[in-house]
C-alpha cells in the first residue's frame, strides 16, 4: 500500500521510510476485498448445498408418489 502512494506521489520515500522504521507501528490497512470474497464462496456454497436438498426432496417424492401410485 504504501509503494502506491509513493508512485502515485501521495507521499514521499523518506516518510515511508520512517513508518516502516517504527516499532510496533500499528499502521494496518484493511480493503476487505478478501473478506467480500470469502463471503461471495460462502454464499454460493450455501445455495449448491441447498439445491442438492432440493433435489434430493424432490426425488424421494417421485419415489413415495411411485410407490404409493401402484396401489
């Protein structure tokens, strides 16, 4: 992050510099891309496992309606 600001002139090497020099900075930046992404997989895994159970529904009531038709 900060070799972008210094190319894009936001600010100069001698203060990054500095900010890396300090000890237990805290300097921390989070642009929850990773998170928004995670939760993207997370969705389309729920929505797969959920039309999994709905086909299997589906199925043991074309099993049961078969069964029960032949009576």
């Amino acid at each position: 992050m900060l070799r972008l600001f210094v190319r894009r002139e936001l600010m100069d090497v001698e203060t990054v510099q500095g900010m890396l020099a300090w000890p237990h900075s805290g300097f921390h930046v989070h642009d929850g891309s990773g998170s928004r992404l995670r939760n993207v997989r997370a969705m389309e895994a729920r929505k797969l496992r959920e039309r999994e159970e709905e086909r299997r529904r589906r199925a043991i009531v074309a099993r049961r309606d078969s069964i029960i038709g032949r009576f």
